[in-house]
C-alpha cells in the first residue's frame, strides 16, 4: 500500500512555483524596505519594513522543500488581503505581490506532498 510516485512533470511544476514564490517574496521584501527611502519615518512605515524583514526570511524559507514557509507565507499574505476590503486605501505594486504569492502558497498548499523530505523515516535513516 505505498503511494503511487508522482511523475516528474509534477513535480518540477511544484519546483518552478515555488522558486516563483520565492522570488515574489523577495521582491516584496525588498519593496517593502524600499518605502523607507521614500516615506516619512512613522509607525506604519517601520512596521511595513518590518514585514518586508518577514519576507526576505520567509523567502529564504521558500528556498527549501519544507511546507512550513509556504504556510507561513499565505498567512502573511493573507493578513494583506483582508486588509484591501478598506475602502480609503491606496493599492500598491507590494499589495499585487502578496495576492499572487497568496494564490501560489495556497495552491501549493493543496498539492499533494512530493516526498523530498516529507516522511520521518527519510529524517531518520539520517540519524
């Protein structure tokens, strides 16, 4: 009763995604660093740096094949999302960002596991 192996196509599809993920995150991060330069130094500003801090590591993150990152990645994307129902706000090249890495995460999420590392018995025969 072992699973049957995903074919290669699949899998590298799941890769590319990723590495797409991964580089929305960074970008995001680096957007999100950038509007130090060119806004007022306030709370809203520091914290925005903050997140972009979030991104970068998470971008890191999203290098590996571990499932955490992506899950880390959609909640904080998604926190983003709730916050584009305000009427008065400015949508900004950053906010597109996080919706498409929201979508990618997500859908990465509801993929079935590659196997790269998944199971306790790869971890173990490590030990």
């Amino acid at each position: 009763m072992t699973p049957e192996p995903k074919s290669l196509h699949s899998t590298q599809i799941q890769e590319r995604v990723r590495l797409v993920a991964m580089l929305l995150a960074l970008t995001t991060g680096v957007l999100l660093i950038g509007h130090l330069w060119e806004q007022a130094l306030t709370r809203e500003t520091m914290a925005s740096a903050g997140r972009g801090v979030v991104f970068i590591l998470l971008a890191l993150g999203l290098m590996g094949t571990r499932r955490l990152s992506v899950a880390l990645t959609a909640l904080l994307c998604s926190t983003t999302v709730l916050g584009l129902l305000s009427v008065g706000r400015t949508i900004s090249l950053a906010d597109w960002l996080q919706v498409l890495m929201l979508i990618l995460c997500v859908g990465l999420l509801f993929t079935p596991n590659n196997g790269h590392g998944e199971s306790l018995e790869g971890d173990a025969s490590l030990h």
